[in-house]
C-alpha cells in the first residue's frame, strides 16, 4: 500500500507540474500572438537533426526537420532563424512562403503562424500531464473504492471461517524487484456447494510464521461471496 501510494503521489505530482507549465506556456503564446506583428517569411531551408536517444542510427526515418525561415520586418531589418519545433515528414519545403509573427523588440525570435510552431508543444505537455493525472486519480480512487468495500465486508458482511490452504508470491506484482505474498484459503458455500478460494490483499513480508490456526476468518456478502475481504489482522504491523 505504500508502494501504491508513491506512485499516485508520483504520477500526480508529475500530472499537475505538467499541468500548469502546459496552462503558463499557453498563456505566454496567448499574449505573444496578440503582442506579434505579422510579416510574410519564406522556407530557405530545411535543418536535418536526430534525436540523441533515436535507435534508428543510420535510419532516415530517426531524422527530422526544422524549416529555417527568413523575413524582413516592418522597420527594414532582416532576420533568419530555425523554428523549435520539427518533423518527419518536413512540415514545410524550401521556398514556401509563410506567415510569420514577431516581436518588434525580438525580432530573432520570431514563430511561423501555424498551429504546430505555436501551440503544438502546450499540446503535447497538457495532453501528458492530462494521462499522469487521470492515472493518480484512477489509483486513489481505486485505493478509496477498496477501502470502502472492505470497511463495508467486515460491519455488514458475514464472517466465515476458510480453510488455510498456503501461502503464496503474487508475481503479477514486482516493486524493486520484490513480489507481494498473499494468504490463500476456500471454503464450501453450504447453500449451494459451491468452492470459493480467496486470496489476501498484498503483504509486504512472508506471513508464513505466523500464521497459527488452520481457519483463516473471511468476511462475505451473503447474497455475492465473490465479494470478499480476507481478515490478517492477526498479522503484525510491517514498520515503515
């Protein structure tokens, strides 16, 4: 459970500084494109570059482009630059002409007026931060729901006693490579003569010695046994 915490902290953490650096990039362009001045440009060249941790090497398709783009601006001065953004296929080719915005005062760092060059990369962090918080969120909510359900199983649910069966690693569970044990137990629904076998929650230590009895207390909803909550409160406390 605490592992589970870290990581909802983590990628919530992670979400939200995402979050706001997508919402104070978008207003910076926001007031950059109201602030701009407008001057036709032209694609002079397009600027090959690959990315350092592409794996492709020697592959064309690891390379992308960044139009290089020259303008004049409205008090004469004439600027050359590289935007910041760059793809594969090129978005532009040499000798294109396009829309440029600029700062009178910054003139060097002057944007093409297009949807990616302005807005692309805001999109890219919001839409990051947007699946890092949803998944912090998923993971409390989930972490909330089974907390209410097991308060709910051990004050309206009905107590039975399983039969211990063993104990065993949860492998679909690695955390610094280590894996969960989980208690395992059935029981004969007399009703119906049904067996049910149900497991623990995760424990972070080998609850082998401890355990005592061959009967092992399971608190179910009568109408729905699959609903369950394996009671190891006989079980010490791990120490943070």
């Amino acid at each position: 459970m605490k592992a589970l915490r870290i990581v909802q902290y983590a990628f919530l953490l992670i979400g939200t500084a995402m979050l706001v650096g997508a919402f104070y990039w978008y207003q910076n362009t926001l007031q950059f494109t109201q602030k701009a001045l407008k001057a036709e440009g032209i694609v002079i060249d397009l600027i090959e570059s690959r990315p350092s941790t592409s794996s492709n090497i020697g592959s064309s398709s690891s390379y992308t482009y960044a139009p290089k783009v020259h303008f004049n601006t409205q008090q004469g001065q004439t600027i050359t630059f590289i935007t910041s953004s760059s793809s594969n296929p090129p978005s532009y080719h040499i000798d294109e002409k396009v829309e440029v915005l600029y700062l009178a005062n910054q003139p060097s760092a002057a944007k093409i007026n297009g949807y990616f060059d302005l807005w692309g990369g805001i999109t890219i962090l919001g839409g990051l931060g947007g699946v890092f918080s949803a998944i912090g969120a998923g993971i409390m909510l989930f972490s909330g729901m089974s907390s209410r359900n097991q308060i709910n199983l051990t004050t309206t649910g009905e107590a039975i006693q399983a039969d211990f069966q063993n104990v065993e690693l949860n492998k679909s569970i690695s955390v610094n490579n280590t894996h969960p044990f989980r208690i395992l137990a059935q029981w004969v629904n007399p009703r119906t003569n049904e067996l049910h076998v149900f497991k623990s929650e995760n424990i972070w230590f080998d609850p082998s010695n401890y355990i005592k009895s061959k009967k092992i207390k399971v608190y179910i909803q009568p109408s729905n046994p699959k609903k369950y909550h394996v009671d190891i409160s006989f079980l010490p406390k791990l120490a943070n």
